[in-house]
C-alpha cells in the first residue's frame, strides 16, 4: 500500500500528520464479508471511521450503516440514507437520539434491561427491537461483555416485558468482542444464542432476525484468523441449527472492513535518551489519532530510511516512541526496533490505521489530528 501511495501522492508535500485511505480495499473487504453467510445483512459500524466519503462509498455498494448518536444519524440523513438501512446496537441510547431515530423511520433498536425497554416503549412506541446477549469475550483484544448485554438467564423475561410494554421483540443480537482473535468466538456465541431463540419460540415470540454483530478482525502486530475460517464456522453452526428457520442474519463489522485500508503518514519530531531508554517523538500519538494504543493495540510502524534501504537492517535500536503532548500517557508502543540514525524531520508510516483513529481524535495541546486523503 505504501507504494501505491507514493504513485498517488508527493509523500514530502503532503501536512503531516496525514491519513491515507484506500478506496478499493475498503470495496474488497465489504465484498468479503456480505459473502460470510448466504444473504447476509452487512451494517457498517460507522463508529470505526465516520469519514464521510467512506459512508458515500459503502452506501453505493448496498451497506446498512449502524449507528449510536444523533450526529451519526444526522450524518446519514444528509446522504439520503433511508431509514430501512439504518439500525442502532447501542444498549444505552440517549433520549434525543431515540426521538430522532424513530421519527425518521429507524425500526430496529437494540436492548438488554428493563430501563431500556421503558425508554424504547415511551419514545418509539410499538418499535422493532433486538435483544442483546451476553456472550463468551474470549480472545477479543477489546472486551465488550462487562457492559453491554443481558444474561441468558433474563432473556426471556426481557423479551417478555418488551411484549408488555408495547414493543416488537423481533431480534436476538451478541457481539464477541472488538479485533476478536478466535475463529470459533461467532459459531460458538450462535450455539448460545440459540437457546434463547427456541426458548423465545416455545414461548410464542417470533424472532426472525439475528445479529452477529461485529469483531471482524484486521491486521495488526499479530497474526489473525483467515476470514474464511470464520465463515465456516458460522456457516457449519447456521447449518445444524437454524437451517428449518426462516430468519434472517445481520452484522454489524466496522475495523474488518476500514481497518487495513488506512496508513498513517507522520513526522519525527524529537528524540532523547533517558537513561538507558531512547525515544522517539511523532507529531502524532494518543491524543491525535491513536488512542487504542493505551489499551494495548500495537500498529506496525516502518521508517521511510527503511524502505529506501531494504538491505541494510543493520543499526536498528529499540525506541519508546511517543507523541506530541505535553503528557507521559501519550506513549505509543515501548521497545519497537527502528533505525538508529533516524532524524527529525524523517518520515515513518503507521500501517492498518483505518479503525478509530480519526473517530476517536481529540485537540489535546493544540495538536490536530491527521488530515484525511482518499485514494
């Protein structure tokens, strides 16, 4: 990708810090996993990256977007999104947002308390609504499990009271985890997930909709699972399990689809050896652009003096870099091996950036965040 970057653009004229944003990757991995499941229901997680010439591409390819805020969904309308292609699997919506949702014609709302329930039934009365269960976290790198989703245990009883209450129960939803890292984590959660559709239908509730939600790995630092394995892990548990149902199957991916198709193209702007500890000083970091990298995600980071020397590896030592701020927090990665004679002013690249970086991007000290080109 970082030639094809270089053919696109004058790397040494472009502000640093800048994002770069493959188009057609974003195309190829959207196509990739509409084929997950035969008819599969794709909602783009639009949290991941909100840019919206991402949102323009995805739509011209037949996605569904899923959001959580009114500015997302403000985002939407003004593309001319129509509301069948819009769902919300946030369990802890604001009123605002709900009023705003319902009114342009959203019908699908996700739940897994009582509270949310009354919410749902006193903004968007008689509403489509998914129930979101807990499920096995196990090997994401981001666990969502602690605050989103109700047991199996409650599920009926949710699924009950949401009939009371006016609404229509008509989907079951989990999520593993983000960057999830076991290939079984989705046919595993289905099997869970199943109890509670048979349990719903022997109790007269027709669920005609599952959420697989989302997880979907992308390149980092370690190895992930092929996404064919993925997919017929899904398929084998569909196929055992739901193959006499008449249902139909959404997923809500975000970083399997954006985050590969972005680098991250950043300046150095200080070094300094402290003790026995070198660092290494970006114009971007945590506050401007990589955030998860306080909750251990780790980015592959090559120099430009690397590529221009693919033989010579020689003289490369371990780096503490960090970023812009005035703040210690503000540390990327520790010990990562980069060129010894690396200069301010020299040009490094961090890959597989496409997912909350811009999204999760504050002004802290003053310091922007990337400015985004398309390719």
């Amino acid at each position: 990708m970082i030639n094809k970057i270089h053919q696109k653009f004058n790397i040494q004229d472009l502000p640093k810090p800048a994002m770069i944003i493959d188009s057609s990757l974003i195309k190829e991995k959207f196509l990739s996993l509409q084929n997950l499941i035969e008819g599969v229901n794709v909602f783009y997680s639009v949290k991941t990256n909100p840019h919206i010439e991402i949102l323009r591409l995805l739509n011209s390819l037949g996605s569904g977007f899923e959001i959580a805020s009114l500015q997302e969904l403000k985002d939407l309308i003004n593309l001319g999104i129509p509301a069948n292609k819009i769902i919300s699997g946030n369990t802890l919506k604001t009123p605002e947002f709900i009023e705003a949702a319902y009114k342009y014609g959203v019908n699908y709302f996700a739940f897994d308390s009582e509270h949310e329930i009354d919410k749902l039934a006193e903004l968007a009365p008689g509403a489509k609504v998914s129930l979101r269960v807990t499920v096995d976290n196990t090997g994401s790198e981001w666990p969502l499990s602690k605050k989103f989703g109700a047991p199996i245990s409650k599920a009926l009883d949710l699924l009950k009271y949401a009939l009371e209450k006016g609404l229509q129960p008509h989907g079951l939803t989990f999520h593993v985890g983000s960057q999830c890292m076991n290939p079984l984590a989705w046919s595993n959660a289905l099997m869970n997930i199943a109890e509670v559709y048979f349990l719903a239908k022997r109790n007269n509730i027709k669920i005609s909709i599952i959420n697989l939600g989302g997880g979907f790995p992308s390149k980092l630092m370690k190895a992930i699972p092929e996404i064919e394995l993925i997919k017929d892990n899904i398929n084998s548990i569909i196929k055992q399990t739901f193959s006499q149902e008449d249902l139909k199957f959404y997923i809500e991916p975000g970083r399997g689809i954006v985050g590969e198709a972005a680098v991250i193209i950043s300046k150095v702007i200080a070094k300094a050896s402290r003790g026995a500890e070198e660092w290494l000083i970006l114009d971007v970091g945590v506050y401007n652009g990589l955030l998860e990298a306080v909750a251990g995600i780790q980015y592959e980071i090559v120099s430009h003096h690397e590529l221009n020397n693919v033989n010579h590896v020689d003289d490369m030592i371990a780096y503490n870099i960090g970023g812009p701020t005035c703040d210690s927090w503000d540390t990327i990665i520790r010990g990562y091996d980069l060129p010894k004679d690396l200069k301010i002013g020299d040009i490094v690249y961090i890959l597989n950036t496409g997912a909350y970086t811009i999204s999760e991007t504050t002004r802290f000290n003053g310091f922007d965040p990337p400015r985004v080109y398309l390719m």
